[in-house]
C-alpha cells in the first residue's frame, strides 16, 4: 500500500486515483492516516463478504438463543493460556 500525504493527494489527483484502481492509497493527514482510497471494484469485493448484522436480542432466530441459553462457550483451550498474559 503506497502512503502519501494530503498535500501529495491535492497536488496529483489524477496520478493517485490511477494508483488506486491496482492497489490502496493510505492518505495521511498531520501524520495520522486518515483515509484510505481503493478501486470501486475492490470496495464491492469488501462489501459482498461483510455479512454481518446487527441486531435486536428479541430479532435473534430461536436455534441461536437457544445456544446463547445454554452458555455454551466451546472447547476447553488451554494451549492458549499463555497468550492472555
């Protein structure tokens, strides 16, 4: 992913927006990025795999709440301890 400034965004738009349909332009701003600009083809891409949905406790379909329910929380994975500390 190529980093530029604001400034540099203003001063090459068109250079940029090119740049952008091969690959993410990070823009920063103050030294914190602040936007990343990306081909509409590779933002579709993103959109079609971000399934998730909010909802309501009383919108849940019955087989999650049943789950929720149970407090069922997986497998025991104690091979894993040592990363919470």
């Amino acid at each position: 992913m190529v980093k530029i400034t604001a400034a540099q965004l203003q001063s090459d738009f068109d250079h940029y927006r090119d740049l952008a349909q091969h690959q993410p332009v990070s823009v920063t701003e103050n030294g914190e990025e602040s936007l990343v600009i990306l081909s509409a083809d590779e933002y579709r891409r993103l959109k079609y795999f971000d399934n998730r949905q909010a909802l309501y406790p009383w919108e849940l379909p019955d087989d999650v709440i049943e789950v929720l329910d149970k407090g069922y929380q997986g497998e025991a994975t104690p091979h894993l301890d040592h990363l919470m500390k």
